[in-house]
C-alpha cells in the first residue's frame, strides 16, 4: 500500500479507488505525462482532495506557483472550448501556452475567446497576452467603442497605444508608439487614426487651450440669481457633495442661511439660469488653469454639477490627489467629471483702465 505522505488528507479515510486515482495523478505529474491541460486538471483535484500545494510539490516537483498556472490556465482552457475556437487554437494551448492563457483569466469567456484566436494568429507570446488581456480589460469599461476603433482585442491594444503617443511629444518615443499602435491595429479604420498621429509627429500634439469663459460683471440692474456656495479652494469632493438662507455679504451678495449654508448672488444671465445643477467655488484668478498677467482677485467659479459629458471646448471640474481641481481635457479621458465650468465671475469695478488690453475679456 503506498504510504501517505505528511500533509495529505487523512481525516476522511479514503477507498481504495480514491488512493489508486490520487497516485495516478501524482505520478502523471511527477512523471509529466500528456500535457500541461491535464496536469492542472490534476493538480485541481488532488487539491480538492484535501493534498496542500507543498505536498504536490514534495511528490512531484511541481513548485506552488507552477501549480496555480496550470490549474488557472487549464480553466481558461476549459472556457475557451465551451465558447468554442478554432482548431487552429484548440491545437496550439493543448500542448503548450499555459503562460498566455493565464494572462487572459482577467477577461469574459467570450473575451477570452477572442484573445485566443488572436494571440494565435499573431503567434504572440505571454507578454503579448498581458498587453491584450490589459488593454481588453480597459476597453471594456467603455459603454463604446471610440471613434475608429472597434471591439477586437487588436484594435483594444492599438487604441491603447494611440492615446499614449498622442500624449508623448518626444519624436523617439511617439514614433516607437505609433509602431507599436500600428502593429496591433486589426481594422483599417485603426490604422488610419494612428497614421493620422504619423503627420503631427514634427509638429505639437496639443490642441490650443479654449479661451475661458470670463466675464465682467457691470451693471447693476443685472437680475440676480443666487446659488449654493461650496467654498474656497482647496476643496475635497466630500465638501461638493454636501451642498443647500438670508442677509447679503462680500462683493458678490454672499447670504447665509439655515444650516450655515453660504449662497451667492450671480446675475441671471441664460448661461446660469440654464444650469440644472449649478454650484459656486470661491477661488484667487491665480488659481485658474490659465494664468493671467493682471492682478490677481477674487472670483467666482460657477459649476454645473448636471454636465458631465466631455467637451473639448470646456474646462471640468474633477478629483485630483484627493483635491477638487479645474481641468482642461484636449481628448476624453477615463476619468469621471464632477461638472463642468460654465462661468468665471470677476467683481465689477468702476475704473479699469487696463481693460482694452486684457485678452480674457469677453464682450457680452
């Protein structure tokens, strides 16, 4: 009878058809028997049976590790089968691969799938299987696909690889980007919006910044509307969060009311009476993405918590390093906005003799 070795089950005796079947997959993995498909499957039920990963390794030489692998890969294995895949792949991970298909136990059965062929038609190894599994991954946290990329894992990792050379304005290393983009890219369509990246790569990358939202305020008799105060940067999005009454105070007719909320009178001009959400931060005119060469005074920014679809003609507001920052995206980025920026309010002023030079006005 063969002896148990230290660690494995033996608190529930087991039959002997139980022990045979255990020493036969002991000895199919000590002995590296048919394929690594297998071995996992093995390694899978002696675990199962109660054997600890260290015993397996002390009977067979599999390293805990090496186990994990084979038994992942062997499930993603498995799943790929049931979706079903070329005979092409189903040839190739039988005897070897057990890396690549480890790397893509991040992804959906289908996704999965997909990856597979592709790895294969590519002849890709596990560091290509990383980079597929990954950009897959990200791209499916899309509710779409973006304009000239689709849903095939080569498109994926190519839009992966255009947005970051769209970022890179050193020529060595946006062109070893754009290559890379190219080599992935699987629709013609992607090809074409990376080589469109080829005609900027000798010029700047960025998009002029938009010109801010500014205005004057000048007459008087402009109908106020008064809005919720969030405070004066730096702020935190648990300060937003917690925004709503009566006597008028400060430059812009700040009122306190219940509950020490601050609000602020703001003329009722269509850009504020649109707003279905709209908010204030006090801030410093230094304080803007866009520095200006005036003096610095106090302002406010008004924000609409109900937009937050990205325009590249807007500035958003958004979470950075715990903070609430006023931000400028040239391109849709994965991050989620807090509203967007519909006005920057200056105090009104009786003589401003610097105003014919000052390049943020905007005439109303």
């Amino acid at each position: 009878m063969t002896e148990v070795p230290p660690g494995s089950p033996e608190s529930h005796p087991q039959t002997n058809s139980e022990q045979i079947n255990a020493e036969d997959l002991l000895t199919l993995l000590r002995r590296k028997e048919r394929n690594w498909v297998e071995w996992g499957q093995a390694c899978q039920q002696l675990q199962k049976a109660g054997y600890s990963s260290q015993v397996i390794f002390e009977e067979t030489g599999f390293e805990p590790i090496q186990q994990n692998q084979v038994m992942v890969a062997s499930q993603v294995y498995t799943s790929l089968i049931t979706v079903g895949v070329s005979d092409e792949v189903r040839s190739r991970f039988e005897s070897t691969g057990s890396d690549s298909l480890y790397e893509l136990r991040i992804l959906t059965q289908e996704e999965r799938a997909a990856a597979a062929e592709f790895l294969v038609a590519r002849n890709l190894n596990s560091e290509g299987a990383h980079e597929v599994a990954k950009a897959l991954k990200t791209f499916s946290r899309r509710s779409r696909p973006p304009e000239g990329f689709t849903n095939h894992p080569g498109d994926a990792v190519a839009y992966q690889y255009w947005k970051l050379a769209k970022q890179h304005n050193d020529l060595q290393e946006r062109s070893r980007l754009i290559a890379r983009g190219l080599m992935f890219a699987h629709t013609q369509q992607a090809r074409q919006q990376i080589e469109e990246l080829l005609t900027g790569a000798f010029g700047s990358t960025q998009r002029p910044a938009p010109r801010l939202p500014i205005y004057r305020l000048e007459a008087e008799e402009d109908l106020p509307r008064l809005l919720p105060v969030v405070g004066a940067l730096p702020l935190t999005i648990a300060d937003l969060n917690q925004v709503p009454r009566t006597d008028y105070k400060g430059t812009f007719s700040i009122v306190k009311g219940l509950r020490e909320q601050m609000f602020a009178a703001v003329p009722g001009w269509q850009v504020v009476l649109k707003a279905q959400d709209p908010v204030v931060i006090l801030c410093n005119s230094n304080q803007l993405p866009i520095q200006q060469n005036n003096k610095p005074e106090e302002i406010l920014l008004i924000i609409d918590r109900s937009q937050q679809q990205w325009d590249g003609d807007s500035y958003f507001l958004v979470e950075e390093s715990g903070q609430l920052e006023i931000k400028w995206f040239p391109d849709s980025p994965d991050i989620s906005f807090l509203g967007r920026l519909i006005l920057v309010l200056r105090p009104k002023k009786i003589l401003d003799e610097a105003l014919s030079q000052d390049v943020w006005q905007i005439d109303e």
